[in-house]
C-alpha cells in the first residue's frame, strides 16, 4: 500500500512541475520531497518523473499514479471532516467554490439562510470559474461547487478566453446524462465532468437582455436579437458566442462599451450608453427601476448545479449547505424578472 504522505508529494509535484516548489507548498525541504519521491519510486517499481529543463515531468506511471492519489487524498479530507462533524456535531465547517454569476444571488441567499437556521456553520467561499471548481473539487480543496453546464473554450478574436466570467459560453449542452454521477459532458469533450463526482441540479438560467426601462422592446415578455438590430452594445471581454449569434440574426452589434462588472453593465444601460446580456442569476442580484430585463428567444438555457462527491453528502454541514442551495433555488418562471 502506497504511503499517503507520499502520494501527497506525488500530487504536489504534478501540480508545480518542480520538487522545489512542492516543497515550498508543502513545508518541506527539497531534499526531503527527492526523498519521498525516491521511495514511492521503489514502491512502485518505475520512474514516476523525468528531468526536463528546471522541473520534472510525470512519466505514464507518474501520471496514472497522480490520477489516483488526487482520489485519495480527497476522500482523506472527506474523512477527516466527516470525523470532525462527527465528534464535534454542534459545529462543522464547509468550503464552497461557486461561479461568478451564482456568488450575487443564489450563494448569498443560501448562506443568508444558514445562517438564521444553522449558525454554528462555517462556510468559506472561493469565486472560480467552472473549470476551476472542478479541479478545486477532484484535489479535495473544496466540498461542494456550484457549476454550469454550459463550460466550455470559447476564445474571442484577440486570442484571449472568450467565455463569460463564469467560465461560460451560450452552446447547447450535448452529452449530459442523470445526476447520479455517470458521465456527464458540460458541453465540450475536453471539459467532462468526472463520472465519480455526484451532480446536483440547481435551476435553469436563461439568458436576458438589459434594457432601458421606456425601451419599445421592454413591453414585449421576450427579445430577439433580430429585433434589436440597430442598437449600441455594452458587452463583456467574452462575446465570441454573442457576436456569432449576431451574425447569423443578420447583423455586425455596435459596441459602445466592455465591461466585465454585472453593477457596471447594469449602470451604462441605465446611463442609455447601450443594451447589454446577462445571465438571469446575475439580472435578480441588482435591481435599478431605469433597467429592465427581457429573455432571449433565441439562446439556450443553462443549467446550473451542485457538484460533489458522493461520501460528502455524509458531513452534516455539507448536506446542510446543499439543502439550503437547493431549498434557495427557484425555476426561473417563479423568479421576477426587474420590469
């Protein structure tokens, strides 16, 4: 049997790519990570790494192996704070990853609910996109991350990522299956959720546009982009799927403004600077009476969800946070759009 603290090492090593940056994260000296790993080495009966330039590089065994002790240094954190809950049970502490767009409403008001109900509880949250969180979550950092479907690259023409701050692009989902933990593609074959992780489903978000108040579109429930062809556009740095979206309605969009702030989208279409996209979970977080919100016609929903492994839902303060985010979350047609 492998030693944990060397499979540690091993997950370290993989992560920095150097033993001396393994052994600044760790609190090691650098020849006590060669140590660690030397002996693992012999246990295993391969090389796990390569020298390559400064750093190292994984072997195939190296890799494989690091897939694992990812595995299993997860489920030791699981055990030690199911254990922690267990002789402590009147506390108990959790830590959260969530999504950009759920951290201004739906993560608030559930933590806004722990803590009237269940104050005893700790809840540290980390904002990441949602490739982040899942790796967050495979390395055992965080318990529990609130997640999109809709994740995938989407580079915009100047090369950087083209995706929402959440991580996000507007494509349909293609490969989703249950939530009980069988594979599940989030919309792109490089980006999978992993079969052994347990998904949640949360609410569908659709996504808005945001219009002055007295705008001729706010009467209509719903907008097309086709409508709204002759406008100005205030867009975040991520619009490749817009602008493509654009295009096919007929149309180049006149961009007066880029901003990646949902407070400063909202105050330019207030200002009348242009109309802007939103995801309706960020839309419900800010309301201003010079703003309304009317959803697309013509993009697809996204699905949000928790995602953990299966053992945390055994942590009283991780079943207790999933309760309150899924107790918090509503369909979208019961949740009021700013009119």
């Amino acid at each position: 049997m492998y030693d944990p603290r060397q499979l540690q090492v091993l997950a370290e090593v993989a992560r920095t790519g150097t033993y001396t940056a393994a052994a600044d994260a760790l609190g090691y000296t650098q020849p006590a990570i060669s140590y660690q790993m030397r002996m693992l080495e012999r246990s295993v009966g391969a090389p796990l790494v390569t020298r390559r330039g400064r750093g190292v590089q994984l072997t195939p065994e190296g890799r494989a192996l690091a897939r694992h002790a990812g595995t299993v240094l997860a489920a030791l954190r699981t055990a030690e704070d199911e254990l922690a809950a267990l002789t402590a049970p009147e506390a108990g502490r959790i830590r959260l990853s969530a999504m950009q767009s759920s951290c201004v409403s739906l993560v608030p008001r559930a933590l806004g609910t722990l803590r009237r109900t269940r104050p005893e509880l700790e809840v540290t949250v980390t904002q990441a996109e949602c490739r982040v969180s899942h790796g967050l979550l495979l390395e055992g950092a965080v318990e529990l991350a609130v997640m999109c479907d809709l994740d995938f690259n989407d580079t915009d023409p100047s090369g950087s990522s083209g995706g929402t701050r959440d991580g996000t692009s507007a494509r349909d989902s293609t490969g989703s299956r249950d939530s009980a933990g069988t594979p599940d593609s989030t919309g792109d074959p490089s980006v999978a959720v992993d079969p052994r992780l347990r998904r949640v489903p949360l609410l569908t978000d659709r996504r808005c546009v945001l219009l002055p108040a007295d705008h001729p579109a706010a009467a209509s429930p719903t907008v097309s982009l086709a409508d709204l062809a002759g406008e100005r556009w205030v867009l975040e740095s991520g619009r490749t799927r817009f602008l493509a979206a654009c295009r096919d309605a007929g149309f180049t969009p006149s961009i007066a403004a880029t901003a990646d702030d949902q407070l400063t989208l909202h105050s330019l279409v207030a200002n009348r600077i242009g109309l802007a996209v939103m995801n309706e979970l960020g839309v419900t977080a800010h309301f201003d009476p010079r703003v309304v919100a009317r959803p697309l016609t013509d993009w697809p929903v996204r699905r949000v969800f928790a995602l953990l492994w299966p053992d945390t839902l055994r942590i009283p303060a991780a079943a207790a946070l999933l309760h309150a985010l899924r107790d918090t979350a509503r369909p979208p047609d019961d949740t009021p759009l700013p009119s």
